[in-house]
C-alpha cells in the first residue's frame, strides 16, 4: 500500500520511549493519519497507570487495553516450561509475549478496518521479527510500519530529545534509560552500563532490580515450597489448589524476596549480533526447576533425552518468533504426550540465590529404591551384569581383534 493511501494504524503500545514518540512521528509523516494504540496486559502491572492518558495526549485517537494474561499464562508460557525449552539458558519472556500481543493487534486492526498495523521494535533486535511474523501468519495482506527502519532517529538519546521536543511525558531520564520489558514472567534490563560486557550489573544499587533483591541482601534463613503438577501443569503451591497465573505470581514474591533468578548473558541474536541482557526471572526459574525435577522421575530415559534434544529446537523456534508454525505444533504435541504421567509433588528450598532440591514424590515414578540400593535387595541380580557388558562390549571387541591383525600390513 502506498504511504499516501495509509488513512488508519494500529499501533502497538507500551507507553515506553519507543511507542510514545511514534503516535506524532507517525502524524507527522503518514498524513495526520488516525492512529489507534493497542496495549497488550501481559502482566506488566505498575506500567500500565495513565495509559489512556498519555496516548490521547500524545495523538492517538484511542487505547484498547488488551487483558492477555491468562491466554498468555495457559498457551504459550506453560506449554514452553513443559518442553523445558531454554535459549542458552534465557527463558524467553520477551519471546513469547509478542506473538500473543500481535495475534491480538491483527484482530483489532481488521475490527478497525486499519490500513496497517505499526510497531516500535528497533531494526537490531527480535521483536520485530516476531512481531511481523505473526502478523504475516494472521493478517498476511496487511501494511507493517516499523519507524526504527525509516526514520533519521539514530539512538534512545535522539529519542528523549523528539520527546521532549512535543512535550511527551516519560518516566526515564538519560541516566536510568535502561532497555526493558516486563511482564508476569520476567524483566528484561538492556542498554547504558550493560554494554560493556565488563561492568558487574548493579544488583545492590536501589532501583535496578524491580523483581526482586540481590542474593546478598535475601534473608539468611530458607524459604521451603512445595509444588503440585498435573501432567506437567501447575495446579498447586503449598497445598493450596490454584491458577498456573496464580502460582507464576506467587512465585515471583517468593523467588523475588530469596535472590531467585537473576540471569546475565550474552545472547545470540536472530539478526547476528551478540546482545548482552540482565534478565529476572523469579516465579519462571523455580517453576522451570521443579518440573524438571518432576521429570526426573517420572519419565523414561530415552524419552527424557530425546525431550532435551527436542527443547533445543523449540526454545530457537519460540525466539525466532516462529510459534504460529507447523514445527511448533507438532512440538508441542509430542511434549504433551511426554507429560501424561508427569504427575506429583515436589518441594524445595529457597536461599540467597539457589533452589535446592528438598523431595519429590509421584505415584508415576519410574524410581525403585529396592532395585537401587547399594544394600541387600532379592530383585536384582549383579550377575546378569557379565553378560550384558559381553554383549553391549561386542563390536568393540571385534573391532580391536580386526586392528590387531590388520596392524602390521
């Protein structure tokens, strides 16, 4: 569609840097077109306050607040922890929140009769990958706007200054203008002293962490939890029968207030650079843990091990923003036959930082403390050891015979 003929947009809105200068930037430069801002409640809580407001005052004709958190919590976040699927070690809440957050840009831009759908992902990065994808996936005709690839604003500096320039309000300043995303599952920190992949993050400084506190500051004694799953899906914390949404919550008080899961690494890009991300993830790294340890018992070994090769390839198509694919759905079908008896309770142990394993129990489990023992027991028999090593040991013993004789030729 060409520029002129863009009377409508739709445009996802966080109120952050980014999405806050485009509602005039994309006034001034697609002909006063309308532009309708779309919010998507991933659980970002606090963020949210004065939403309306800011857009409206800052050109949009109107804000849909988007309440996603409990699709976004049943079928997309819980159907990635039963994989098990982790981008070198990320836990993907960035990655999984955007094609949620699109699906539902794309339904309102048809309700709307938008001529095009516009996000403020920078050219560097993911998001618009996953983002567009999504789009492509659900409205394939439709225009995408993306200003980071057209206009002549070249940093987050540049931007607070064309901010300040149409009086938009932020909540950074030069100094705090960290990179983030939050929602229920995670924040993201990008950007400022993060880039020099030299400088310790500064989890002790008030103000950097938002989650949670630093290991060093968590309390001295532990914190024990228990969890219950049903076919690998949450359904109770300490007993107390509730939401997957419910539980991830409630996670993240206790993980927060224990130092749980703080995560600095440098990524790789889809786009072929090296990123460097200070993530929390509380509530995720407890629920991430104990179901592996579920699994630990309750799943046979080549299922289990073909599993973990499997969750590579899910966590790479999840960050890739290739969640609306045939791969992904056949994926998520063979996980869900893995969890079928990845049923029981687990319990741990919070403290300064770690998660220790306090006990696990499932009516599934494939454990047998009798066959196990290093005691007497009257169900295994330690002869029958000769024999399977003689036969699993045969090629190499036939082979070595071959390399003996063929040596000297």
């Amino acid at each position: 569609m060409m520029k002129k003929d863009i009377k409508k947009v739709v445009l996802a809105y966080s109120g952050g840097l980014d999405t806050s200068i485009i509602i005039p930037w994309l006034k001034e430069n697609y002909n006063n077109c309308e532009v309708i801002a779309v919010s998507g409640n991933v659980g970002q809580a606090d963020e949210l306050d004065g939403l309306e407001k800011k857009a409206l005052e800052s050109g949009a004709s109107k804000l849909y607040v988007e309440d996603l958190t409990d699709e976004f919590v049943d079928d997309f976040i819980i159907p990635t922890v039963k994989a098990g699927a982790l981008y070198e070690e990320y836990m993907l809440g960035t990655s999984f929140a955007r094609p949620i957050i699109a699906k539902r840009l794309c339904e309102i831009a048809k309700a709307e009769g938008a001529d095009a759908i516009c996000h403020g992902c920078t050219g560097k990065g993911n998001d618009q990958v996953r983002f567009e994808l999504t789009i492509k996936y659900f409205a394939p005709e439709m225009t995408i706007i993306a200003p980071w690839r057209e206009w002549d604003i070249k940093s987050r500096d540049e931007e607070i200054e064309y901010a300040e320039k149409h009086n938009i309000p932020l909540k950074i300043t030069r100094e705090t203008n960290y990179s983030k995303d939050k929602n229920l599952w995670h924040l993201s920190h990008e950007g400022l002293d993060l880039e020099d992949t030299g400088n310790e993050p500064t989890y002790e400084k008030p103000g950097f962490l938002e989650m949670g506190v630093s290991p060093i500051t968590a309390p001295d004694k532990p914190t024990y939890l228990t969890l219950d799953f049903e076919k690998g899906v949450p359904t109770a914390l300490d007993g107390k029968k509730m939401s997957a949404k419910e539980i991830i919550l409630a996670l993240n008080k206790l993980g927060g207030e224990n130092g749980i899961g703080l995560l600095d690494i440098v990524e790789n890009r889809l786009v072929g650079m090296k990123c460097r991300g200070v993530y929390e993830t509380p509530g995720g790294s407890i629920l991430y843990f104990a179901h592996r340890y579920l699994e630990t018992v309750c799943l046979d070994k080549m299922t289990s091990h073909k599993k973990q090769e499997l969750s590579v390839t899910f966590a790479e198509l999840v960050y890739n923003g290739q969640w609306f694919t045939p791969l992904r759905e056949a994926l998520s079908a063979f996980v869900d036959k893995t969890q079928e008896n990845v049923t029981g309770k687990v319990k741990l142990k919070l403290y300064k930082g770690n998660i220790i394993k306090s006990g696990v129990w499932s009516d599934y489990s494939l454990y047998s403390e009798e066959i196990a023992t290093f005691g007497e027991d009257t169900v295994y028999d330690q002869t029958d050891a000769g024999g399977f090593i003689n036969l699993w040991g045969l090629p190499i013993k036939v082979q070595a015979k071959v390399n003996e004789k063929n040596k000297n030729k």
